[in-house]
C-alpha cells in the first residue's frame, strides 16, 4: 500500500500523524484516501478546482513531480511526500 508522508505543517487534520498508508492508484487518489480518513487535509494540497496548491511540491520516491502531475500513478511499494514552502520574513 502506498505511503503518504505529511509534512509538519499539515499534521493537523492528520492529529499528528507523518507518514499514512493510503489505497490508491496514483497521487491524487492517495491524497484523496487520507482526505477520506482525515477531513481537511486535501484542501491543504489542492486548490478548489483540483490543481496542486502553489506553495506545494508533491514526490513520488523522491522525484519531484510537475504542478501538473498529481494524476501520476503509483505502486503498493511506493512513497508520495509532500513538501510545504513555508514564506517568512
């Protein structure tokens, strides 16, 4: 089953949580599977009409994917990590 690896920043809807096996066919279905079990997580990644929000990188086995690419597949071995940019000043 693939792993999800959430940053620090977005452990809130996962009550702490940092890496949750998800069932899914490719990224986007793995973070929707996490959604699934912890409301308020996916609108962390997504914006409203689906696209990869801006300050988000997603990876599949520590290659970085393309903003456009959420839909890559994935395997039962696989790791999705997500990396939030966090501005300050």
């Amino acid at each position: 089953m693939p792993r999800v690896k959430i940053p620090p920043p977005y452990r809130g809807p996962t009550q702490g949580k940092a890496v949750i096996e998800a069932v899914g066919e490719s990224v986007r279905a793995c973070i929707e599977a996490v959604e699934a079990e912890y409301p308020g997580f996916a609108e962390l990644i997504f914006d409203p009409s689906g696209r990869v929000q801006p300050f988000v990188t997603l990876f599949v086995n520590g290659e970085e994917l393309g903003r456009s690419e959420a839909d890559t597949s994935v395997g039962a071995d696989d790791e999705v990590e997500i990396l939030a940019a966090i501005a300050g000043g």
